[in-house]
C-alpha cells in the first residue's frame, strides 16, 4: 500500500457506495453551498474592488492629490512655495488655484457654483479635466478673454453650451452710497467637461486664474497649489513631510482625508458584505457535520473492526477529517475557480445579462457608475479559500472526534 493507512480508508469511505443515499446527498449540498458562498464572496469582493477604483479615480480626476494652502486661506507667495515642493520626492506637477464661490445666472436661471480660476497649462499636468472635456478645449481660457468650463449637469440646468453667455456673480460686493452692490462678470462658455461625479458635473466651474484674481481682487494672492504625485497612495506620507517642511503657516491636505468619509463607508460595506457571505460559507461548511455524524453512525462496524485490528483512537479521527476535508476542498477549489473566472469576464458577462432578460442593473440616470467594473485581488482569493478550507476542517473535528470514542464491544454487540 503506496498510500498512509488513514488517507487510503478516508477516500475510500468517500467514493465508495452507500446504502443511505441520503447522506451523499447532504454531503453534495454541503460541497455545493460551499462552492456558492466562495463563488460569491470572490465575485463580490472582485465588484467592490472595481467600485472604489473607478469612483477613486473619478475623484482625482478633479481633485488634487496632495494640496497646500494657507493658514488664513490665502497663500500670498505661492511662487516661494517652489523650491519646497520640486524638492519633495514623488510630486510629478503643480499649479497654482484661486478658489471661491458664486452665481452663475442665464436665460432667467441662477444657480449656486464653485469657482476655480486656475492656469490652464499648469492645470492639465496636475489633474485630468483637460481630457474629460465633452466640447471645446481647457486650452481655450484666454487671461482678459473671460471665458468658463462649467460641467454637464450644470451647463444642462442652465440652458448653456459652448458659445453662450453667462453671468458669473461673486458675493464680495462693492460699497457704494446706495449699498453694497455685488461684483458681476459676463463669462462666454468655451468648453463643457464631464468628470462622471455628479458633484463635480453639478457644480464647478473652471475660469482662467488672471480672470478670478480680477472678479475676486486677490491682489495676487492665490487660495494654495494643487499636486500630483506619481503614486497617490503616498499623499499621506507627501502631506506630513511637506507639513513639517512649511511650518505653521500652511495647510497640508490629501485626497485621503478629503474623501476619508467616503471611502471609509466602502470599506465598511465590503466587510459587512464579507461576513455576510462568509456566514453562508459557514453555514454550508457545517452541514459537514451532519453528514460525517450519520457517515461515522452508519461505519460504527468498521469502525469497530479497524479498532480491534489495533489502529489508534487518532488515525481513526484521522479518517474522517480526511473524508469531510475532501468536501470542503473540492468545494473550495470549484468555487474559487468559477469566481476568478467571474470576476474576470464580469464587465462582459453583466451586459450580455441584461441584454438577454431586458433590464439594467445599474441605469445611469440614477447611479454614479452604470457599469460593473471588477478588480481581481488575489489576496482576496487567498483570504477566501484559507477561511473556506479552515471552517470546513474545523466542521470535521466533531465528528472525528465522536468517531474515535467508538468502543468495539459497544458496537459489534448487534451485528
């Protein structure tokens, strides 16, 4: 016998034939549950992956990957800020913004907006709105020109497009004997972004920064600088350097802490979608258990006999933590390899879905992104085959247990 005593007899009592089919069939939904529950926590898992990378990179699409500004909310001398910031390691651009907020009114609509004045060239190194551009050019913000790139939703809400007139409306006022009269520009519209974040899409509005420092009077001042880092997972680690770099008359802020809430209750709703679904993982596992209590039932005899042919108490628990191991792991093994492939095609395989029973999972009238995008992790995959495979041994350990407290006189008393 090439093979160890107690793996041979485990295999054995797995593939050979039962008297009680029921037992067969409690130990095939067993595998089944098992193979469903890793199946899903992979696909799901890979889902969420997906959803938070491409919501990631919509959000610093428009916003700055590490940003300074002052501690009054004006940084008088951004130019002196350079030496400072070309110095640190892993910043790739920079550029200047002038920040402030308004009205933006056309054909008899007002609606509230965040004004950006930036410099168009610097701007484009910095983030991605220069390709997100639906019509006209982020090129096309001239100083003294004052035009404006506003985003879709925002140009939709009020009738504009490219070529059309605006009044852009700041709150700081002028004093004048007959009141405060507030400042107020006519801006042509030469160019409409779509960043896919209805935030952004609703709201912003890009003009040159010579044309902001003119409706705002900054006086040359500037609200801080914006940078991109050539890896966005080092903003923290950018953000305390350049903090303790610049001293207390500056502000440092990451894109980490911008969106911390936002990103913390994705993480918090994948963990709860893991427990979830590893519950059900545990609960297939589990049914090991009442098969193995009826398999080492119906085996008493055999058990029995092996015993008075001397083998040990421990290679007879062996056998059967052999025998429910074996269900756990082709459950496992299937569940992972259909749920990599999942996760895999699931960007193809979701719209052939909807094409063949007619509905849209995700409309893009109502949900940020209408798509499934997956990211395969395969730390994932290891994390949910390791906890399968341990819930499923540890659901054998019972019934090996009972298994080897099985005393011969007891059990051949009968036969």
């Amino acid at each position: 016998m090439l093979k160890p005593l107690e793996l041979y007899i485990g295999l054995r009592y797995t593939r050979a034939g039962r008297n009680n089919h029921f037992i067969s069939f409690i130990s095939f939904i067993s595998m089944f549950g098992i193979l469903l529950g890793v199946w899903a926590l992979i696909t799901v898992s890979s889902t969420m992956n997906g959803f938070e990378g491409e919501l990631r990179s919509r959000i610093l699409g428009v916003t700055a990957h590490v940003t300074v500004t002052g501690s009054n909310g004006w940084v008088r001398d951004w130019k002196a800020l350079q030496p400072f910031i070309k110095a640190e390691p892993g910043v790739v651009a920079f550029a200047p913004y002038i920040l402030g907020q308004g009205m933006v009114s056309s054909h008899g609509r007002v609606t509230g907006a965040l004004i950006r004045g930036i410099d168009p060239q610097m701007e484009s190194r910095v983030d991605e709105v220069a390709n997100k551009m639906v019509n006209g050019r982020l090129q096309d913000l001239k100083a003294g020109a004052f035009g404006m790139v506003l985003g879709s939703e925002l140009a939709w809400k009020l009738g504009l497009t490219v070529g059309s007139k605006a009044t852009l409306i700041a709150p700081q006022g002028l004093v004048t004997p007959a009141g405060m009269i507030p400042r107020l520009r006519r801006f042509t519209v030469v160019g409409i972004f779509h960043a896919g974040m209805y935030e952004y899409d609703s709201s912003l509005v890009f003009i040159h920064s010579a044309d902001a420092a003119r409706l705002y009077r900054t006086r040359g001042q500037v609200s801080g600088i914006r940078l991109k880092l050539n890896d966005v997972y080092q903003a923290p680690q950018v953000r305390k350097s350049l903090a303790a770099k610049l001293g207390k008359g500056y502000r440092v802020s990451d894109w980490t802490l911008e969106n911390a809430n936002f990103f913390r209750a994705l993480k918090i709703e994948k963990r709860v979608m893991s427990i979830i679904i590893i519950l059900i993982v545990a609960v297939a596992a589990f049914n090991i258990v009442s098969s193995l209590v009826m398999t080492v039932t119906d085996k008493a005899a055999d058990i029995a006999i092996l015993r008075t042919l001397g083998m040990k108490p421990g290679s007879i628990m062996v056998v059967f933590v052999i025998q429910g191991a074996i269900v756990g792991v082709i459950g496992t093994l299937l569940g992972a390899a259909l749920g990599v492939l999942t996760a895999v095609n699931l960007e193809t395989l979701v719209p052939w879905l909807e094409n063949l029973f007619g509905v849209e999972f995700f409309p893009a009238d109502v949900y940020v992104i209408s798509g499934f995008p997956a990211e395969l992790q395969w730390q994932d995959v290891i994390n949910t085959i390791t906890i399968s495979l341990v819930l499923s041994l540890l659901a054998t350990l019972y019934p090996a247990w009972r298994a080897a407290r099985t005393q011969p006189a007891e059990a051949l008393r009968y036969e």
